[in-house]
C-alpha cells in the first residue's frame, strides 16, 4: 500500500507525521470519494513528486474517472485561483476587489461531481497554498451546504499532514544528495 510506503520512507524525527498519516487517510471517516479526491487533490498541491507518485494510484482506483478528473481539476484551479485572491487580498490598495477578475473558472460551476465534493476539495488546496480569501469562501459554501466542521477539518487535516510529508521527503531527497 502507498501508505505504507510514504510512512516507511519518512525519517524518525517525523514519527508524528507517520502516526498522522495513518490516522488521517487510514482511519478517516470521509466518504471514499471526499476521502481520495482531498488526498489527490492535495498531493498534487503538495507539489512532492514522491507524496504524488506515492499516493495518485491508490486515489484512482478509489474514485470514479470523473471525480479523479474532478480532483486534478481543483488542484488545477485553485493553484490559479489561490494566488490571484491571496494577492487581492494582500495588497492594500482595496481598490482591486473592484476589478473584473478576467479568468477562466468554468470548472467550479460544472466540476463533473457533487459541489460539495469539489467544493471540499478547493477548501483543502487552499489550505495548502494559504489562501484565506478561498479557505473562508469554500468554508461558507460547505457550511451552506449543510457540511459540518468536524468534515471540513478532516479535509485540511489531510492538507496539512500531505505537505508536511511531502516537504520533509523532499528535504531529505535534498540532503542525501548533498551528503
């Protein structure tokens, strides 16, 4: 199993990563499809070819060709998006929340899945790339929805235990080539 695989490969120091791994994909209450599209969509944020090459088979045998589309899709969008509305929302000039953002978002209104689905998602990438803008946004959309907060955590639970994996094997990639 690529879980075992990634929790192997991490070094001592990162026992608490190994435990969380398991504990968050292994004995998460989602859904299979919330479940394997937050752990694609998020090992593709991650931006660690390992935690992605690792993790990407197991998602797509877990999920149907279009939420495996689906999940690659959010990935895709919220890179674009996070940027474009963390940036808004960091410069202070407030001017620019006026402006007629000019791009491309087809997905977010027909992903090819449940909204709450890809809306869930797009919460957890943005946890990922820091987006508050986005992170509140999704977060509303879900609560709406009528998606609790122990399922929304569960999302960038996941978020934050693939990225600190996949910066720490990317890290010691780097240091046992330098060594």
């Amino acid at each position: 199993m690529a879980l075992d695989e990634l929790k192997s490969a991490l070094p001592d120091y990162a026992k608490d990563l190994k435990l969380n791994l398991g504990s968050v994909i292994g004995n998460s209450e989602l859904p299979q499809q919330q479940l394997w599209g937050t752990v694609l969509a998020c090992a593709i944020a991650s931006r660690s070819a390992r935690v992605r090459t690792e993790l990407e088979p197991e998602a797509k045998a877990n999920l149907s060709p279009e939420a495996y589309t689906a999940a690659k899709s959010a990935a895709a969008i919220m890179a674009m998006n996070n940027v474009f509305y963390r940036t808004r929302h960091l410069l202070s000039d407030p001017e620019y929340n006026n402006l007629r953002a000019g791009l491309r978002m087809n997905v977010i209104g027909n992903p090819g899945v449940e909204k709450v689905d890809f809306e869930l998602w797009s919460l957890a990438v943005s946890a990922i790339n820091g987006c508050g803008m986005c992170l509140d946004s999704h977060e509303q959309v879900l609560r709406k929805a009528g998606v609790d907060r122990e399922t929304i955590q569960e999302a960038f639970k996941i978020a934050s235990v693939l990225q600190a994996v996949g910066a720490t094997l990317d890290a010691e990639a780097v240091l046992a080539a330098n060594g």
